[in-house]
C-alpha cells in the first residue's frame, strides 16, 4: 500500500441510519478506484482485529465504499468520525488481484450485437474481436446481479450507448459493453448493454461459500476466443461442475 | 425432536425468508430477508422460536400445510386467519396473532393477508439449508429458499416437534400496530442533486403508491422531483433497503428488500430502519408522506421499537382452546368416538382464560 498525502479528503453521506458512503470521487477513474481499494483493505484489516464493533458489511464501487452497520450496536456519529479518519490515512491500493483467461464464444449465436456495433464503428466483426480479446480489463466492482461485474478498460473505439431500449431477457453469462464499460451476466435478467459474447464459465456459485463470486474487484481480465464446438464442450462441463476454474488463472501475469 | 410438515398448497407470493443475508453485498448478492422484520419476530414469538427464525412470508395468500411427523406449533402474525383441519374432518377457526398445533395428519390452511404481509412461523424454524448464510429466497439468483425457489406442493419442510405441553396454545394480548404518521427518513446520499423546490416538494407532498411494487421496490407518484444541473445520472454508488431513488422522471422508487446493491441515479433519501417495515404494508393508491429526522432520532425510534415489541412478546398469553380438555381425555383415555367437543372453536376475541382458564390451566 502507498500513502498518497497529495489527495482530496473524502465526503461522506447518510445512506439512512444504518450505513455511510465513504465518497472518494465522482468518476470513473484509476486512481479514485485505488482510494476505495485501499480503504476497503483498511477495514478489512480492522475488522479482522475485531476493531470495527457494529459494522456489518461494506461494499467497494468505483468511487466509494458504503458501510453498513446495525443501529443498535454502532452509534452513527461515532463510526461517521472514524470511517472520516480512516478515509485520511487509508491511502492507495493499485489493483493486485488475479488475472483471469476466461474463454468467449464471439460467434454470431452467442453474440446478438457483434455485428451491429462493427457496423456502428465502422470495423468488421473481427476487427471487434480482436479489440475485446487484447484488453486487459480491470474489475472496479460486483453489484447489480450476484457476481456481475463491471470491467474497466473498454478501448474507446468500441465506445456505444447503452441500448434505447433494454432487452427483456439477457441470456445468462453474455458479455456486455455500454459506454467505457464491460460485464458479463451471471444471470438472465432485463438489460440494455450489447451483447458481444457468452462465456461457458459459471461466475456465480451459491454452493461455494467460500468464494461464490469467481471475480473480485482488482482482479485482471482477458477474453479468450473460442469456436462453438469449445463453447458447448466446456458449457456442459462447467454445467456438470467438472470444470477446474483455477485453469482460468494465470499465475504472475497480475500487475 | 424433529417435524415434518408437507407443502399441499403453496398459496401466492410466499417465500422462506429470515433476517437477511448480510456480508456479501460487496459481491453483488442483496440482504432479502423479511420485509417486515417486526412481524417476522412476532410470529415467532407466538410459536415460541427465536426471533431471527427463518419463517414463511406471505404476501397474497397463505399455504396449507400438513403435518407429517411431530406435533408442530404454527405462530401466525399479520392480518391473517387460518382453518386446522384435523383428522377427523373438523374445521377449527384460528385467529390472527396466535397459534394452532398441529398432529401428524392436521392440516392448516392460512388464509389471505388482508393488509401488507403476513407471517407463518414454524415451531424451530423453516430448516431449509442456509446458503451464503441466510435461508432467505432471493428468486433471481435462486439462493435460499427451498432450492433456490418459492415452495411448492409437495415439498416436505423440515421443522422441530413443540416442546413442553401441545394442547397450550398461546395468542397476542392485541395485534401488532405499526407506527403511523409519515415515513421517516433521513436526507442523502445525493440530496445534493436536487433543487431546493424538490427537496421541499418531497417533505411535504403526497406520494401515492402504484402498482409497480414488488419484493425488490417500490414505485411512487406523485410531484416531479427536479434535479439540478448536476443531472439524473451518476456513477453507481451503494444502496441499501428504504432508499429512495429518483430517475430522469422525477417520480421516486423506493428500494426494498430484495433491492440491488448499487444504483446510478441520484438517491434523495433512505427510510429509516424502524419504518422499513411500515413499507411493506402499503398497497396500490395508498398516500405516503416524507419527514426528515436525524441520526439520533432514528436511532431512538429503532430502540424504542425493540422495546414495544419485548413488550408485546412478554404479553403472549397461553390458553387453552374449548374442548381441547375433552381431546386430552379422549386420547388419555385411548376412546375412539365421535364429536367430543363442539364442531368449531372460535378463538378470536374470546377470552378464554375468563371461560376456562381456571378450570384447566
């Protein structure tokens, strides 16, 4: 961790009585996303120590980290003094998480809009690909669905609006982009994101305590294309639950 | 000892949930949980469970359900009867705000929830597996719940056999009533966002509930609330149960339990924790009114709930239903015969410890 003393305090806000957001920034931003890293592994610290008493939870986004804590069992000035002081000296935490190969199926079936952004960028459909599998995307945060995350990194030329109109049914583990921003759905749902692929791999697993999320904000991700033949093979073995999801990590490539 | 009851009819809109799943919003996975956290704790008062047992809400009609194996205490809370009927055919009315127990072979059928949610609390809890911590259903993702589902005919909940004596049974000295007056709720995150005009409109305006509501929010109606010109989108940020946020339209939605756990628009207020509840009782066309308090008195007004509802716990009577020391000889005695006691007893608004309480209590 680094102690940067050159930063903008932080704000924080009433989300009612029973938790705070720790606000670093308004944008989208590498170095504001460092700020909640490192204060969310501040209070991982103190919590580990037993030094947080009501505090339930928090939750990392891009900008901010949003404390929750129980009413009954923390006072909200105090833990509002605390979290302020610990905002000041938490510092910075560059991404140092695991990165993460994780197979895509670009073809036209699993990849409802491929052809539609090319156009709309004026590139062929291979020409896109290529783009979404030499990125290495960067995970800022899991919230909307269980596990969905929102990966930083999109190449602006691959810069689109969200759709006008959303989708009623996303199918479940589509890859997504709107604005600078990638995703992937571990879940069917409504969503008006453009589908430029679907993975096989499950990102979500309720039974796995221990970690049911595959990703996790700092993590690295890259997009490997496969063919449908791959795609089917792999989707029926991570659907049996035969899969070795630790083949997805590539160990020392992590930055 | 363990009990078995049977799923015959799965009624509408009834889901397992307990007091939430916390500690995994930072992964995308909402708390759930009861929407009313009072009543959940109430029915299992009744049923003499502790308060946090994951239970049966239920938000249009109540299910049947049949006792297998073990004698089950069913604690009922919420504006919502019920019918046992027992193997020998009789139907025996059950009232709000108590409790029947059920043999092996009776079945109760709880009935519509007039107002809001009801809650049907088994004797040692629904003991459905707890996945990521909580019991609670969250249907999108299928976690908790029976299988990840709403139950269904069929499905065999597991619960504990009633302690103690099961010819008690056991009822509030009155119903449960939520605060009223309006919903209290403290200003931000991005209060900021709004015109003056809009932050005034919103504390002293009514809103009217439509018929957009469900489990995840709320959508009210009302004065247009205008953002200022830092606009109607940010960059997400989190949320919680009871916030209140405002799109591009002006009109709030307000988040509930199984609500998502960051959001991008602009969030005006969030419900303090003592009226969350209050929320789930409201109905399409019903008027809400805003008031802004401050940290120190919604803090007071949870502690102040925790107190009235230890009150009302500790006012649980136990009685003893009519005919019930006729169903105690009969199976003491081992007779088999026919109509022992009268065909129905009307447990709601009688006084039974007046009628029989010194006699057999």
């Amino acid at each position: 961790m680094t102690t940067d003393l050159a930063h903008p305090p932080a704000r924080l806000l009433s989300v009612g009585d029973a938790a705070w957001t720790v606000e670093f920034g308004n944008g989208i931003d590498p170095a504001i996303h460092g700020r909640v890293l490192g204060f969310s592994s501040l209070l991982d610290t103190l919590s580990n120590d037993g030094r947080l008493e009501g505090v339930v939870e928090w939750v990392p986004t891009f900008r901010s980290v949003t404390v929750h804590f129980d009413p009954l069992r923390a006072d909200a000035m105090t833990l509002h003094d605390l979290l302020a002081e610990l905002a000041d000296k938490s510092g910075s935490l560059s991404a140092a998480g695991c990165c993460w190969h994780i197979p895509v199926c670009f073809d036209a079936s699993c990849a409802p809009d491929l052809d539609e952004v090319a156009a709309a960028k004026g590139m062929g459909r291979e020409d896109v690909v290529r783009l979404m599998t030499e990125t290495v995307f960067t995970v800022y945060m899991l919230g909307f669905l269980p596990g969905f995350p929102y990966l930083g990194g999109l190449p602006e030329a691959l810069d689109m609006p969200r759709l006008a109109t959303p989708r009623k049914v996303v199918p479940s583990r589509s890859i997504a982009i709107a604005g600078r921003m990638c995703a992937a759905y571990p879940w069917q749902s409504p969503g008006g994101w453009r589908l430029l692929g679907r993975t096989p791999v499950r990102l979500f697993d309720p039974a796995n305590a221990r970690r049911p999320a595959l990703l996790t904000p700092g993590d690295q991700v890259v997009w490997q294309a496969i063919d449908t033949d791959t795609y089917e093979a792999l989707d029926q073995e991570c659907a049996a639950g035969r899969f070795d999801l630790s083949s997805l990590l590539k160990e020392g490539e992590a930055t | 000892m363990s009990a078995v009851v049977e799923v015959v009819d799965a009624g509408l809109a009834v889901s397992v949930q307990d007091r939430g799943r916390t500690g995994f919003r930072n992964i995308g996975v909402p708390v759930s949980g009861a929407l009313d956290v009072v009543l959940m704790a109430a029915a299992n008062a009744l049923a003499g469970n502790p308060s946090e047992a994951a239970v049966l809400e239920v938000g249009l009609s109540g299910p049947s359900l049949k006792a297998l194996s073990g004698t089950v205490r069913i604690g009922l809370a919420g504006e919502m009867g019920a019918q046992v009927v027992n193997t020998r055919g009789q139907v025996l009315k059950v009232a709000p705000w108590q409790t029947a127990t059920l043999f092996p072979g009776d079945v109760i059928r709880v009935g519509g929830v007039s107002h809001g949610v009801g809650y049907v609390a088994l004797s040692g809890g629904v003991q459905v597996p707890a996945q990521l911590g909580s019991r609670s259903t969250y249907l999108r993702a299928a976690i908790g719940g029976v299988q990840g589902r709403a139950p269904k005919a069929g499905d065999r909940l597991q619960c504990e056999a009633v302690r103690g004596d099961p010819w008690l049974e056991f009822r509030a000295q009155a119903p449960w009533h939520h605060e009223t007056g309006p919903i209290r709720v403290i200003l931000g995150p991005q209060e900021d966002h709004f015109t003056p005009q809009a932050l005034e409109t919103f504390l002293t305006r009514p809103y009217a509930v439509t018929r957009d509501m469900d489990r995840m929010g709320l959508r009210l109606e009302g004065d247009t609330l205008a953002h200022n010109e830092q606009g109607a989108e940010i960059v997400s940020d989190g949320v919680a149960p009871g916030t209140i946020q405002v799109p591009a339209n002006g009109q709030p939605i307000v988040l509930m339990a199984d609500c998502q756990t960051s959001g991008g628009y602009p969030k005006i207020a969030t419900v303090i924790r003592a009226d969350l509840p209050r929320l789930a009782h409201l109905r399409p066309g019903d008027e809400l009114r805003f008031v802004a308090v401050s940290h120190a008195e919604a803090a007071a007004a949870l502690r102040e709930q925790v107190q009235r509802l230890a009150d009302w716990v500790g006012a649980i009577q136990n009685f003893r239903p009519p005919g019930v020391i006729d169903e105690a000889a009969l199976y003491g005695a081992n007779l088999i015969c026919g109509v022992v006691r009268g065909d129905e007893w009307a447990l709601h608004g009688v006084d039974f410890t007046h009628y029989c309480g010194a006699q057999h209590v």
